[in-house]
C-alpha cells in the first residue's frame, strides 16, 4: 500500500464529499475524517455489540478517485491489519454462518473495495456503509454462533423452538 500524496482532483472530491456528511442520518453510527497531510481517510466506527471500537484507514494515493484506495483496520489504533484479515473466514464453521447469513460464499468478493468492484463513482459514505453492514454481519454470525453452542448446551427447549429462535437471528 503506497504513501503517496494524493492528487488534488482526489482532494477537490473529498472536501465535496465531505459538506454532505453534514447532513447524513447515520452521522451516529461513525465519523469519518481526512488527514490531508498524510493522504489519508479515516472512518472510525462507534461501538455497536461486540466491538468496542473499529477504525479504518484508507491510503488515498495520486491514483484516487481511478483506483480503489489502500485499506487497513484496528480494533486499538495501535496494530493495524490488512483488510484481507478481516474479510477472512477462518474456517468452514465461520464459511457456513456466513453464507446463512448473507447467501454469498465470499465476504470479500463483494465488497465495493474489491479491485473488480470498485467504481470512480465510489462515495466514502458508502466505503463507510459497507464497513458497517459487515460488521453487523458479523455480529449476526456470532448470534448464529452462540446459538448454536447453547443449544449443545441445553438440550430442554424442543427442536422446534430452537428453529424459531434460528430464523429470527
């Protein structure tokens, strides 16, 4: 992921984009910021269930808006991950809920930052959208998850309302 100063057609869209957050009504669910001296965007995600805290970097090289834009997270702001980390599905377990889930195989295949996917139309409302909605994917994952080890765990409620309580998470 290059450090490269963002051009100033990549900055003219940003400040454009960012006099409409202003008027966003999801402006409670994140915050999202440009530190222009370092070309980067960040998008800071406020505590929803189990994480505490998510905050995405997006390296904005001389190439943006016409390629996609370098992205890594942290849970801590101190130790910085690869987004390839946190579309990964660790094993077939985590491979099924998600496709329960979602439907899809692949969390990453259908992510806007996605080579293959990415537009110079991409707004960073929906770069920030998207990494909320996978997060809550996520948190429906780890429903399916504990609902599934509950009911190893307490064999007293019948099957059927075990199926009840699946379909609603």
């Amino acid at each position: 992921m290059s450090n490269g100063v963002m051009s100033r057609s990549g900055l003219r869209r940003i400040r454009s984009e960012e006099k409409n957050w202003n008027n966003m009504e999801d402006e409670d669910n994140y915050i999202c910021y440009l530190e222009e001296e370092h070309s980067v965007y960040m998008i800071y995600v406020k505590p929803i269930y189990y994480v505490k805290q998510i905050t995405f970097k997006l390296v904005l090289g001389e190439h943006y808006p016409f390629r996609k834009p370098g992205m890594v997270y942290s849970m801590d702001l101190e130790n910085w991950r690869e987004m390839k980390n946190f579309y990964r599905l660790y094993n077939s377990s985590m491979s099924e809920r998600y496709k329960e889930v979602t439907g899809d195989d692949c969390m990453c295949c259908k992510s806007i930052l996605c080579g293959d996917n990415w537009s110079v139309k991409t707004l960073m409302k929906e770069i920030a959208d998207e990494m909320k909605g996978f997060l809550k994917i996520k948190e429906r994952m780890n429903d399916k998850l504990f609902s599934n080890i509950l009911m190893k765990r307490d064999k007293k409620l019948p099957e059927e309302i075990w199926k009840y309580i699946r379909e609603y998470i």
